[in-house]
C-alpha cells in the first residue's frame, strides 16, 4: 500500500468517526431512528469510497480505523478486538504470561506509555509516561487495538520482543529490544528527613495489602520522631480502586472517598471508615505526576477534596474506570468502561484527571547508569544535573505552607522541561 492510499485510508477513517460522534451527539436530543440516518451517511461515504477512489482500497481496513478511532475519542483505554484477537486475548489472560513492564493507552491513534513498572525490562531501557509505541514485534501499532498491544507485549519469561519507540527526548524512532520477566511490583519504601518530617513512596497500589505496607513504613517513621508525612505516588499507576479506597481511608475518617457510576452502573458511593483512619491528625502533602493513574488518582483526588492534604507536581494521567469485555455475536469484543470513578465533588477522574494546588514541573525523569542505558529517576537519584524539584516544594509547603501567589514552579527556557506536556491537556 503506497504513501498516499495510506493517507486517504487515514484521512477517511477520521472523518467516519467524526460522522458517527456527530450523530451521537445529535442522537441524545432528537428522535430514536436519527442515530440510524447517520449511519446510513456512514455507508454512503464507504460506497463512495470504493466506487470513486483511484484504487479500490481494502474496506476492512477503513472500518477498523474508522471503529478503533471512534473508540479512542471516548476511551483512550477501549480496545476492538476481533473473534480470533479476543480468544487470543482470553488465553493469554488465563496463562498470566510474563511481561515488559508497559502500561499502555491510544493517543493520537498510537499506543502511548502511561507508565513503567520500576525494574522492569521496559524502565531498564528508559521508556516514560509519554512515549509512544509506533510498532510491536514488527507490526505497526497505528489503529491497533489497545488489548491486542497488551497480548504482543506478553510472552514466556526470558523470550524477547522488538519495538519500535518515538520517545519524548529524542525525535528519531528508536528501536528496542526488550526481555520478558514475570511482574513484580517494588515494595512501599520511607525515608526519615530532616525536621521530623517521613517520606512515604508507594511505587504501586497493586494489592489488598498495600495499606498495611503504608501503615507499617508509617508506623516505623513515626517511632524514628516523625510528625508531618510526604506522600510520593509518582509513577504510580496500577491497581484497583477498593485498594486505592483502602489506602485513602488511612487518612480520611469520615466522609466520601470516592464513587463509580455508569450508564447501566447505579452508583456506588465508597465511604470513610473511621476505625481505619490510623493517621487523621497528621499533616501530609501528597506528589504526583503525569505518571500517576488509577488507584493512586483516587487517594490523590480524595485527600484533596476533603481539604485533608496539599497537592505538590503535575497533573495526573486519568485512569480510573470499570472496565468489561462486552462481546458480539460473531465472538469479536468491545472492551471498554462501563463505569468511571468520581472524585468527592464529582469529577470523572479519568476525563479530568487530578490537578495539585501547587503545580511544579517534574525534572528529566530518566538517569544515565554506568551500562550507558537510562533508568527511571528516584526522589532519591535524581537526574545529576537536576535536583528533585517536586520533592522540595512538598516539604517547603509542608513547613510553610502554601504560598497563594506562587503556585506554579516553571522549568528553565533551555531545558527540556520547557517544552509542552501533552498529557498536561485534558483527553
């Protein structure tokens, strides 16, 4: 397929979403059957296609694009998946096979890096929340289902997989190789700092038995003189919400945490429970960053709403949903949510994501290590030329308080950091 019949193959797929968002919308006010009159328009462009183009382009590949495009402007975590791709899907589910360590989303008709598992074969390698996938073992991720770039990621341990990866720090495509191993998740870590204040860092809310993990590391800062806590949930972005609830309520002795509602989903509130709040006198100060997803984005949105906690970094990825495997009746599947998570004032927190009250701009988040390759940066080894600028203002607001007139913490015009954030934007 040349250059060209690829664009129009693009260029159509976009304009047959933009069709059927159209008709959507109008279906919401108008009649039942006004859904199905744009869908008639959605046909006729397809006819024309095929009738009129210079070539006879392959209509199966129009409609996936066109379906696989519709699904990401209103779920960058959606997937198509066809009756051949979901039982794939499904057997690699059940083997729990090892991985590289990538948690992925559409962006911009690409598979995009929300964020790396640290010490995995992916954070060895220097992959970051904003690079983006533009193949996987030699097929193109351009219109690629979301779970179908899961299931090639997946493998046995120790086998390899290439990829093809257009990162934010360097604009040429870079090639990739990278070893599977089977997940692990970093354990919670702390750290006494000076002026009595405890460093608290949760890599992952991954388990039911991460808030013990919390409350221990808190329980022995607290022994070594700690009174005030900084909470580090950068890069933080897997697990489910009733862990991320349980985390929350460690902190919250009253009120609501978070709730998920859908179209077909009542809504179902998640409530404090004061003989969990072990810490609701504490001052905390939570970081976070465009790493930060999922469970992690309900401890943040939840600690903020309730007044209970300061926000220091960058605005959260928006990950936070109820998602189902919904399938057809020739075995193809939809995956998508069905249900989102709510912040306290009622924020879908994976349309908005969650956005500190004192926005700093995190440093180059990568380091080079002695093997020349790059490693994901730590509060505790950050970039060598930058020190950790989000970790700092957390204690400085922590001491002092925030200061209402400076809230924003900019990077340098000649750094890296000055260039735009894509995922500062909301989807």
């Amino acid at each position: 397929m040349n250059s060209r019949f690829k664009l129009v193959v693009v260029t159509s797929s976009t304009f047959l979403v933009v069709l059927l968002l159209l008709g959507a919308v109008i279906g919401r006010s108008a009649s039942p059957e006004e859904p199905y009159r744009q869908l008639s328009v959605y046909s006729e462009v397809l006819s024309r296609i095929k009738s009129e183009y210079v070539e006879e382009p392959d209509i199966k590949n129009v409609t996936l694009g066109a379906m696989n495009g519709l699904l990401e402007s209103i779920d960058p975590f959606a997937s198509y998946l066809s009756a051949e791709q979901y039982k794939q899907y499904l057997k690699a589910q059940d083997a729990k096979k090892a991985g590289v360590g990538l948690v992925l989303s559409r962006k911009f008709g690409y598979v995009g890096v929300v964020n790396v598992l640290p010490g995995s074969a992916a954070a060895r390698a220097g992959l970051g929340t904003g690079d983006m996938l533009e193949s996987i073992g030699g097929i193109a991720t351009r219109d690629m289902p979301l779970a179908y770039a899961d299931l090639l990621l997946q493998g046995e341990p120790g086998t390899s997989i290439d990829i093809t990866a257009l990162r934010v720090k360097k604009p040429e495509p870079q090639k990739i190789t990278l070893v599977r191993a089977p997940t692990r998740y970093a354990a919670v870590t702390s750290k006494l700092l000076p002026d009595g204040i405890g460093l608290v860092q949760i890599p992952a809310i991954e388990s039911p038995a991460k808030a013990k993990e919390v409350s221990t590391q808190i329980d022995g800062l607290i022994k070594q003189g700690a009174k005030k806590f900084v909470i580090d949930l950068r890069n933080d972005g897997i697990g489910k919400a009733e862990d991320g609830v349980a985390v929350a309520n460690l902190f919250l002795d009253k009120g609501l945490i978070t709730y998920a509602q859908g179209q077909k989903v009542k809504r179902q509130d998640y409530n404090a429970d004061p003989a969990k709040a072990l810490y609701k006198n504490q001052p905390i100060v939570v970081i976070t960053n465009r790493g930060t997803g999922s469970a992690a984005e309900i401890v943040a949105a939840s600690l903020l709403d309730s007044k209970r906690a300061e926000l220091v970094g960058e605005r959260t990825y928006g990950d936070a949903a109820i998602r189902k495997a919904v399938t057809m009746d020739d075995g193809a599947a939809v995956i998508l949510s069905i249900a989102k998570y709510y912040s306290p004032s009622g924020k879908a927190i994976q349309d908005t994501g969650v956005t500190p009250t004192v926005l700093v701009t995190e440093a180059e988040p990568f380091v080079d290590t002695e093997e020349g390759q790059e490693a994901p940066a730590t509060p505790e080894q950050p970039r060598k030329d930058e020190e950790d600028l989000l970790l700092k203002k957390a204690i400085e607001v922590l001491t002092k308080g925030k200061d209402p007139a400076n809230t924003q913490v900019a990077a340098k015009p000649d750094s890296p950091l000055a260039a735009p954030n894509p995922l500062t934007n909301p989807r």
